[in-house]
C-alpha cells in the first residue's frame, strides 16, 4: 500500500484558503522537518487555527500552539537539552528486565522530559494554547481507542503521543495509559472533517530518503518489521479518512518532507539541515501560488 497521492491542485492565494487546521505525521525523531515546514508557513502568511500531531508531531504542534513561532520555535527545537530531557541514567538497568519480558514496557519513563516541556513551553493546557487550538493524537490503551486529546496538561500528553515502547513506556494520565498516537493514527485530522470552521487542512508528511523503511532481510530486527507493519495500516487509513474529509467539501494540502532517515541521536547540524531542508522545500513546492512571491527578507533568510 503506498501513501495518499500528494499532487495538489493549484491554489491563488493564501485568502482562498480560508480557515486552516494542520496536522503533522509521526514520524521517528522528525521534529526538526516538522518545525523547519510549519515555520515556513507561518512566515509566508498562511497560520493555521487549529494544529494538530502525532508523536514528533505533536510536539511540534504543541510548541506552536503554547506561542513559540520563528526563531523560538527553530530554536527550542534544535537545543541540545531537548534530546538530553530524553536521556536517563537508569536505561542501562532497565533493559535486561524489559528485553526479558520481565518489568516494565520501556527503557526512559518520560518524567524528565515531561518536567522539561513545564519548564519550557509557555503554555502549560491544550484549551488555552494562544497561537491555533491545539489537538494532541494519542492511544489509549486503558480503553483501548485512539482519541485526540483537546483538553489537559500539555506536557504529559505530548509525551504519552511520543511513548513507543520499549523504548519510552506508556504514560498513566488521570488512571488511564497511554502510548504513541501514531499507532492508531499517524496524522490525526478527522476530527476536523465535519468542523464547519475549518475550511483547509493540510497535511504534513516526512518521507526518508532511499524508502518509509530500510530493505527487509532475514537480518532485519523486529523493530524495523513492526514498522512496515504499521505503514500499511497507517497508510490505508489515512487514504480513507482523506476520502472522507474530501467528501464532507474540505481542501487537502498533503506536503511531503523527503529527509535523510535520522539516526537515534541527532547531531546539531543533521538537525539544523533536516529543519532547513524542510523550510525550503515548503517555499518551493506548496502549491500556493503566494509562496513564491514573498517579501525578499523572507526569501532570503539566512541558513542555519
């Protein structure tokens, strides 16, 4: 099964549009693509109402919709603590018990990276995020549906989008467990089909270079099986829901971000190119005919 078409008919202009919600695809330690597209957007005029994300996605989103934009957002993506708040000193105790299938679900627990987004997002509640309204995709194991999250702590729900496990366990929220949006929906935007106050929604994706995943051997971990799995799934859904939101008279913009496949730390400068790469080719591609007339201070903005 392969992804949604991406061909986009021709748009005049930004007005044309109308209302926008943006949703932003999981997609494994695709932040920096992320932010370096919706930055593009945002400097050229088009800001979306309504955000939503999976996983990196969500992140992204969030960072967004709490009030960082422009440099702020480019920043607080790229800064090496982001990565760190990831890191904890007990992963190497935890794996022998949870590759042994005998404790726990997952390596990080999420706690330190939770703290981080309190201390660093400007916003600390999805309904009162001032820059679009945010929705956050995530699973929820305890009910066993995928749902998108409009209400609640910002922080803890962003995490429990990114939490794939083993690698980050599923987060308890209120006595209820989640995990990665992206398992059931990798770019959650239905609950936008029949929102009479959104007119556009566009779609990010990001695509790695070579393929969505590496070729299959007999070598391959389950890691890398698991996910060509779930690109199946994903991508199937995904052509139905698109169906549907064309049915109900919304437009689609589906943009797709070719980047290099990251590496499980990413080094400042892959992230910076990643992020500019995507800034870029949002410029040079959407088919908004207003993108490639833009103020030359925007044009011309200087590379990272």
């Amino acid at each position: 099964m392969t992804s949604a078409p991406t061909t986009n008919e021709p748009i005049e202009s930004i007005a044309s549009l109308g209302r926008i919600a943006l949703t932003m695809q999981s997609s494994f330690l695709g932040f920096f693509a992320h932010a370096g597209f919706l930055n593009a957007l945002v400097d050229s005029g088009v800001r979306p109402a309504k955000i939503a994300g999976a996983s990196s996605g969500s992140l992204v989103a969030a960072a967004y919709a709490c009030g960082l934009e422009g440099d702020a957002l480019r920043e607080f993506i790229l800064n090496r603590k982001l990565q760190r708040a990831f890191r904890e000193w007990q992963i190497p105790l935890r794996g022998p018990a949870v590759f042994g299938a005998y404790f726990g679900h997952g390596l990080i627990n999420g706690h330190r990276a939770i703290r981080y987004l309190r201390d660093t997002l400007p916003t600390d509640r999805i309904e009162s995020t001032p820059n679009a309204e945010l929705s956050i995709g995530v699973t929820n194991l305890t009910r066993g549906e995928r749902q998108v999250k409009t209400h609640g702590e910002v922080a803890p729900f962003v995490i429990a989008s990114c939490a794939v496990t083993p690698v980050i366990r599923s987060q308890e929220i209120d006595g209820e467990f989640y995990v990665d949006g992206g398992f059931t929906d990798d770019e959650p935007h239905a609950q936008w089909i029949n929102d009479p106050e959104v007119d556009t929604i566009i779609i990010h994706r990001i695509r790695f270079e070579g393929g969505s995943a590496p070729a299959l051997t007999k070598r391959t971990n389950f890691l890398s099986c698991w996910a060509a799995v779930h690109q199946i799934v994903a991508d199937e859904m995904n052509e139905l829901r698109i169906e549907k939101a064309k049915a109900a008279g919304k437009k689609l913009i589906i943009h797709e971000t070719i980047t290099p496949r990251p590496k499980l730390i990413a080094t400042r400068k892959r992230a910076a190119s990643n992020y500019q790469n995507a800034y870029d080719h949002c410029l040079a591609t959407l088919p908004i005919a207003e993108l490639g007339e833009l103020d030359p201070r925007i044009a011309s903005k200087p590379k990272i």
